[in-house]
C-alpha cells in the first residue's frame, strides 16, 4: 500500500466498533413504534432496541470512515466525495450486526464478535486505499468492495424481506440501500458523483419497486434476496456501462442474461417442496 491510515485513528475505530457491538448485545432498549399516515392508510413499524443499536453502529462506522478518509494525504477536501465512503462501512456493519444477533451468546458470539471487527477494518482500509486511484493496491481494493457490495445488498434484502414490513415501508428501504449501493459503485468505477445520482436513484427506485410487488408474494427471504440482486445487478451494470460510454447491444444482452439465470435460480429456490 502507498497510504495507509494512521494506526491511532483505526486503532479507536477498532475499540469503538467493539464497544458498540457488544452494547447492541447487552443493552435493552424498549420497542419503538412509528406511526403514519399515507395516502388514507395507516402505516406502522416497531424498531426493536437492538436494531436501534444496530443503527447507531452503522452511524458510528460511517462516521469512523468520515475521519480517515479526510485524513488521507490526497484527499480533496473541497470534492465532498466522503458520503461515499460511508456507505459500504455502515451497510456491512448492520449485516454482519444482524449476524450476530442470530449468534446465541457464548464462544461463537466472541468469535464472530472479533471477526466483524476485524472484517470492518479491512473494509475500512480498503476504503481508505481507493482514495487514490493511482495506488498499486487500487484493483484489489475495488475488486474487493464491489464483491463486498453485492454480498451485502443480498443480505440486506432478504433481512428487509424476512422483517415482514408493509409494502410501502420494505419498498422504500430497498430503494434507499440498493439507490446508495448503486451510487457507491458508480463512483468506485469512475463515474462523477452528479452523473451517479440521476442514475443510482433510477436502479434504487425499480428495485424498490420490484420489492413492493414481493410484498404480495409467498416467497423466502433469500429468495426474495436472490430476485432483487439478480434484477440489482443487471440494472447497475447495464447503467455503470452507459456512464463510462462503453454500453453496447453485446453487453446489454450480457447483463440481461445473467439477471435472467439469477432469477430462475432465485424463483426455483422461491418454488414450493
């Protein structure tokens, strides 16, 4: 690596990912419900205290990655690019958080305690290493987030699935993490954070759709993931070609084909025994 972060700054990141994760374990919040109103029907959701928790450690994670990006030595404080930075490091930490949750509390609790931490710093460097586009260890680390991104998204979308929600409310948070996902690619791959919104937006809107109508649907959770990934990757691939002026009939169809074999195995999976 040609940078790498200073060791005190990830060294607290560490001890707070850590303290978070376990106080998401230990610590009891109560229940709270949200309620609303949307278009004449009531709309309500309970957030449990560990995923309140569980939220305020993506916080914290994306606010940790805030501080080493900027303290990179190439950095550019004036482009306004470190949202970008926060998304992989918050998304993998709520997944590998709801991970753990499904642990019961015991050695492999630890383990796995140890591991996503260690895994978070990983994610973390690997963020900080493609600040610069011209570092030996960019490909890798971009190989590795964009793998990290699609893993990620698959399990998040199947949590949002398996939670049960209302349409309306699983609908839009598919839109929101696979619109943010999206727009993380897009600028990992060397598009400019405008032209990404426009189409990070379209790729969380049509997924969101697409989970709005699972809604109405008897399928598994990692089924329903497999479906929206599948139609996730096609979408952003085919926009991410279109941004770097490269999209043509050949890889259209290359895309399209490979969504198609990721939804049958999705909806074979989704077929019951």
């Amino acid at each position: 690596l040609r940078y790498f972060p200073d060791r005190d700054r990830l060294s607290v990141v560490t001890a707070v990912i850590l303290l978070a994760y376990a106080l998401a374990r230990f610590v009891d919040l109560p229940t709270r419900e949200l309620t609303a109103t949307l278009l004449g029907s009531s709309l309500g959701l309970q957030l449990n205290g560990q995923v309140i928790l569980l939220l305020m450690v993506a916080a914290l994670i994306s606010t940790g990655s805030d501080t080493l990006i900027r303290s990179h030595a190439r950095f550019d404080p004036a482009s306004g690019r470190t949202v970008v930075h926060w998304i992989l490091p918050g998304c993998t930490a709520l997944a590998l958080g709801l991970l753990l949750n499904l642990a019961p509390l015991g050695p492999v609790w630890w383990l796995g305690l140890g591991l996503s931490a260690l895994f978070l710093v990983v994610v973390l460097v690997a963020e900080y290493t493609v600040v610069e586009s011209d570092d030996r260890a960019f490909r890798v680390a971009a190989f590795g987030l964009t793998a990290l991104s699609y893993i990620v998204a698959l399990a998040l979308f199947g949590w949002i699935r398996y939670t049960g929600a209302r349409a309306a409310l699983s609908g839009t948070g598919t839109a929101v993490l696979a619109g943010v996902v999206a727009l993380r690619l897009f600028v990992l791959n060397g598009a400019t954070l405008r032209r990404s919104f426009v189409f990070s937006a379209s790729v969380g809107l049509v997924t969101g759709e697409a989970m709005w109508a699972l809604n109405y649907w008897r399928i598994t959770p990692m089924a329903a993931g497999l479906l929206l990934l599948a139609l996730f990757y096609s979408l952003h691939g085919v926009a991410n070609q279109h941004l770097l002026g490269q999209l043509s009939r050949r890889m259209a169809i290359e895309y399209a084909v490979v969504g198609f074999i990721g939804g049958v195995i999705a909806l074979t999976l989704a077929m019951p025994r």
